[in-house]
C-alpha cells in the first residue's frame, strides 16, 4: 500500500434514513480522526468516486457513515476500484445497509463484497440498548483496546468469508461480529457495526477503535500506531497503559 508522510482523510455521510444524524455524524467523526494526528475534511454525498474531485481523489482514507438505500452500484464499483488500488475504508454502522434498494442484493454486490458484510436486523433483543463488546487482541485496530461496555444499536450482520472478526458480543443465537477487518486487493477495509448516534461517538473505547481503524486501513507502520494510541485518553483521566 502506497504511503504518504501524513495520510488524509475525507468522512463522508449520505442516506435517507430519519434515524441517523448524518450532521452529527460528520462531525464528531471528523473529530475523532483528527485525535488521531491525520487531517481529516468532510463532505455528504458518496456519489463522487466515479469521477473524482481532487478532495476525493486525494484522499487516502475514506470514513463512511451512510444511513439509506440510495448507493449506485457505478459508484460503488469505482469506490471498489479505488480501495483495490491501494486506498483504506473505515466504514461505520448502517454503512453496509445493502440489498434494500432498487434491485435488492445484487444491486449492491459489489458494495457488499467491498464492504464486507450487509446488515439484517436488531434482532429479538429491541432495536438498542447497552451491552458488552468482547475484543480480540492480536490486531493493530484493536491492539490497546480492552473488552468494553457501550450503550447503541443491536444490529445483525451477514458477513463475507474473507474478514478477520475483531470484536464480538453475545447474543442468544451465538457471538455476533461487532467490528473486522479486511484487504479488498492493494487496500484495507475496516468496519464496525458501532456508532448509532452520540451516546457511542462519545464512548472512549469506540473513539479507539475508530482512530486505530484509521491509521491501519492509511497504512501507518504498526510502531507508528503503537507511539499515537498509548497517548489517547479513555476518560476520566485515565490513559491506556499496556
């Protein structure tokens, strides 16, 4: 993956759904990055990729927090060719809400395959709540994170083969994939189902999780995550020390 010095990243908020704040969003994740040490723009709208403006095309992160069926499978093919060639996705929440749109799944099958994964339902448990999020170590997303409680919404995912589970939580019906990663071809993907509204833009733990996905997916060596992570504050004063 091609590398500049001090990587850039452009969030981007899109959709149609009433239930997510696309303003709010937008901001408090240009925030988080920018925690994170990189620069970071923003703007709405992911029907861009196609024929890229240069504060897209030079973008090397792309962060989405998108809430609707309203993708164009163009766009997602050129945002696919884009990763592919050497670019990181951080995609948040309803991101992967595919295949409700005009043509179901297929229209969305390459965003799904992109991606990884497309999102079902809450499940039986109501549609939010608080509960425990299990991490697994060994990653450089997750690599100064501890197991953690957020308060968001329950959702059900559909995953591809090809991702690497990085947190779960319980559910009756077995561990549910809560975030993961993935190469799509010169480039990485990350995603996590986390990041509803501000109760969880305002956890420590997910504010975490998101610079860390950040700097993995723009390629920053791993000693370099390492040095930015354990100066990040977790609240109360506290600093992670691992």
């Amino acid at each position: 993956m091609k590398l500049r010095a001090i990587p850039s990243t452009l969030v981007l908020v899109d959709g149609t759904d009433l239930h997510h704040d696309l303003i709010g969003a937008a901001l408090a994740l240009q925030e988080i990055v920018t925690e994170a040490g990189l620069p970071a723009a923003r703007g709405v709208g992911v029907h861009r990729f196609a024929d890229p403006m240069p504060a897209t095309a030079e973008a090397d992160v792309y962060v989405l927090y998108l809430s609707g069926p309203r993708f164009d499978p163009a766009e997602q093919q050129a945002l696919s060719d884009l990763v592919a060639a050497g670019k990181g996705l951080v995609a948040i929440h309803a991101s992967n809400l595919f295949g409700f749109g005009a043509g179901g799944v297929e229209a969305d099958r390459v965003g799904i395959d992109l991606v990884g994964s497309r999102y079902l339902s809450h499940g039986d448990a109501g549609s939010e709540g608080r509960f425990d999020v299990r991490v697994k170590a060994g990653h450089p997303v997750t690599r100064f994170l501890g197991d953690f409680a957020i308060d968001d919404e329950y959702y059900l995912i559909d995953c591809v083969s090809d991702i690497e589970v990085l947190a779960e939580r319980d559910t009756p019906d077995g561990p549910q994939p809560i975030a993961y990663a993935r190469q799509h071809g010169k480039g990485r993907v990350c995603y996590t189902a986390l990041g509803h509204d501000p109760r969880a833009w305002g956890n420590p733990w997910f504010r975490q999780l998101v610079r860390q996905a950040v700097l993995w997916t723009a390629g920053v060596p791993d000693e370099d995550i390492e040095s930015w992570s354990t100066r990040w504050p977790l609240g109360n004063g506290r600093f992670i020390d691992r």
